[in-house]
C-alpha cells in the first residue's frame, strides 16, 4: 500500500458508533470518504483492514479484481480467504 493511500485512509476514518444509521452525517462522510480512497487508489490489490471490538480485532478484506469481500473475521480465516484467492 503507498504511503498516499495510507495517508487518504486515515483522513477518511471516523469514529464507529454502533447505532448509527445510514443517513447520519458521519456514516454519509465515511461513505464518501471511501467512494475518494477507491476513486484515487484504483488498483487491483487486495484491500485488507481490522476494527477493535469488545471481543477483540476483526478483519476485513474486498478483492476488486473479484469483486469478492470477507468481514468480521479471524486473521487465519483472512490468511485462507487471500491464498483462494490464488487458488482458483
């Protein structure tokens, strides 16, 4: 990942509230901030990221090459979803 989509990736993220709905200011920025990343970033690598929850780290993964994503999930189940993804 270059150092510029890192950069366009940390100006994006807000904070998550879990009662938050799709028409609330924060979610319809985090939605545009996303939709600018992709537009800018365009690339057919694997996009991998995590979130802290009260039971610990969770990943998440979109292959836009396959249009294919995972979520909510382990890193060994990550690790297995990426090494299909050179399996096919």
């Amino acid at each position: 990942m270059s150092a510029e989509q890192k950069q366009l990736e940390k100006l994006y993220r807000l904070p998550h509230r879990k009662d938050a709905n799709a028409s609330e200011p924060s979610t319809v920025l985090q939605k545009m901030g996303q939709s600018l990343i992709q537009f800018f970033t365009d690339t057919q690598q694997v996009r991998i990221w995590t979130k802290e929850t009260s039971k610990g780290k969770v990943w998440f993964a979109y292959d836009p090459m396959l249009d294919r994503k995972i979520s909510h999930v382990s890193e060994d189940d990550l690790r297995t979803w990426i090494e299909g993804r050179y399996h096919q």
